[in-house]
C-alpha cells in the first residue's frame, strides 16, 4: 500500500493537478498527466494562467504537450535549463514531523552517503521558553546567489529556470562557494565517496548530480532536474508523507505537493510565507509558511541532529 501511494505521489497525476502546473498546458509534465488519467477524447480541466478553470479535449492536450516536449528535448541545455520555466518550492513548516523522509529519499536518489545529506531538518526555537518546530534547509536556488559570484572557475552556475547547479567536472574544491553561501546548504567530500557502481556507459552531466560525487568537490540540492525532465517531483516532494514539501512553476503561478495543487501566489499570501535570510538580498526560490496551528505534537525522540538552531521569525503582520 505504502509503494502504490509513493508511486502515486511520484508521478503527482492526481486529479487535482488537472488544475495546475500547465499554465494553459505547458511542460513536459502534460505528456504523462493526461496519457495516464484520460481516456480518449475525454474532457478535463485545467487552469489558465490568469486562474480560470476550463475543460479540454484530452487529444489537444496531447498534441499541444507532445509538441511542448519534444521542443524542450531539442532546445534544452544543461546551463540554459528548461526554456520558458521558473521553479519555485514551499516548504510548509506547520506540517513537519521529522519523519526524515524526505532527506532518505534525497540521499537514495543521488547516491548520496553519510553526513553529506543535502537536505537537513532541524529542530528551531526563538528562544529557551518558545515552542519548537522542524525546519527543512536545502540549498535555496536564490536568483542572486553569492556562491556563483565567487566561484572562479565556473563550476556553479545559475540556470534561466532557477536552478543553481554545480559542474564537478569544474569544481577544484576551493570552497568559496561555501564560505559565501549564508544558508550553510553545501557540503565538501573530503574522502572518496563510496557509492555503488554506475551503469556501464553512463555519462556524468551536471544536471543529475551526485551521480558520481567526486573526492575534492563541492556537491548540494540540486532540485531533481533530472525527474523534473521525467515529468516527476523532486525527490523530497514525492516522499514527505505529510506533504509538507509544495514545487511548481513560478510563471505559472501553480505549486504541488503530489496530493493538492494550489496557486503559488495565494498560498503565499493567504499563509505568510516568508523566504530565510531575505534581508540579504540573495533572492532564493525556496519560500516557507510559519510554523502556526501545527497538525501534530511536538516530538524529538527520534531527532537525528544535536545541534538545536534559535532564529528570529520575520515579522508576517504586515
């Protein structure tokens, strides 16, 4: 039961993303929503991109998403990113547990071993006699990000989409990109990973990092392009059970979490969603909504990270 839920939330073809992620049918993502949710000639809904919901001939969507698809094949570069897409993620603290899901998922995905999680939950407080919460920190693919400015070799890179990814091939392991990063998201791998052996024949992109990890590297978040071209969410998305992880599209204004798609800029308003650090002036992609009326208890017996964190909450009145 657990499998077939997780696949549910992998593929997120849930019906309630009829109504998103598409703009009017845009993406990649069309192909596989409408191929596995339609029947021939059937009618279903999708959102237009000044938020109307309308109904639409299967075949059409087909047709327009098969096109969309192969243009993005064709146009498609891995320092460029997907043409015409902006990606944005939510992170709804009010829901989080610390079931570690999330990051299991991350490492299995990338191979990643060890310490090196790029996705770390951590126990916050604003002080001593305040109530406690999980915050999920991965590197926030800020639109000014300082560790593209400092890297003198070109190994990070920010993409038109908003993805920042690290080029290992590139990468001579000087660490200015960490020194610069005010999120602390990046890890160096001091020792030789030890990951299982890759497909014979396999070529290393930068778009699917981790894929190997290289001794002397810097390596982080990467925001799962390689499911995103697979018409997937990313891997904290897909196995967070309380659904606390929402990513879509900024341009079309539409986010997802697997089970409920919903319109970014609504939820950011109506819930006070803020982004960590904004005074910085990095601009990051990765946006939260407060801790406020929690689902669950508060619970830290199995809480994997010493360290607690106490930061100041931005001021979310206004």
């Amino acid at each position: 039961m657990e499998d077939k839920d997780k696949n549910s939330r992998r593929k997120f073809l849930d019906s309630s993303l009829k109504l998103g992620l598409m703009g009017v049918v845009g993406g990649a993502i069309a192909t596989k929503l409408v191929d596995a949710t339609a029947q021939e000639g059937e009618k279903v809904k999708v959102l237009t991109q000044d938020g109307h919901v309308v109904e639409v001939d299967s075949n059409t969507i087909r047709k327009v998403a098969n096109k969309h698809a192969a243009g993005l094949k064709k146009e498609y570069n891995v320092r460029e990113g997907f043409p015409g897409r902006k990606f944005v993620m939510v992170i709804d603290l009010a829901k989080c547990k610390n079931a570690l899901k999330c990051t299991e998922a991350c490492n299995a995905g990338h191979n990643i071993m060890g310490q090196n999680a790029w996705l770390k939950v951590y126990k916050m407080q604003n002080n001593k006699d305040t109530s406690p919460y999980w915050q999920p920190v991965q590197c926030q693919h800020c639109d000014q990000p300082a560790c593209v400015t400092v890297c003198p070799v070109d190994a990070t890179f920010k993409r038109r989409d908003g993805i920042v990814l690290i080029d290992n091939e590139r990468c001579i392991g000087c660490r200015f990109c960490m020194a610069a990063c005010p999120y602390s998201v990046r890890v160096f791998n001091w020792e030789q990973p030890n990951q299982p052996a890759l497909p014979e024949g396999y070529e290393y992109t930068p778009d699917h990092a981790g894929l190997p990890s290289k001794m002397g590297t810097v390596d982080k978040c990467d925001f799962c392009p390689h499911e995103i071209a697979k018409g997937d969410l990313p891997f904290c998305v897909t196995a967070c059970p309380q659904g606390v992880f929402y990513f879509g599209d900024i341009y079309e204004d539409t986010v997802t979490n697997g089970e409920e798609t919903v319109k970014f800029s609504k939820l950011i308003k109506d819930k006070a969603g803020y982004r960590l650090l904004e005074n910085l002036g990095t601009d990051p992609s990765v946006y939260y909504l407060p801790p406020v009326d929690r689902l669950v208890d508060f619970h830290d017996a199995d809480y994997n990270f010493e360290q607690v964190q106490y930061i100041s909450i931005p001021n979310t009145e206004n």
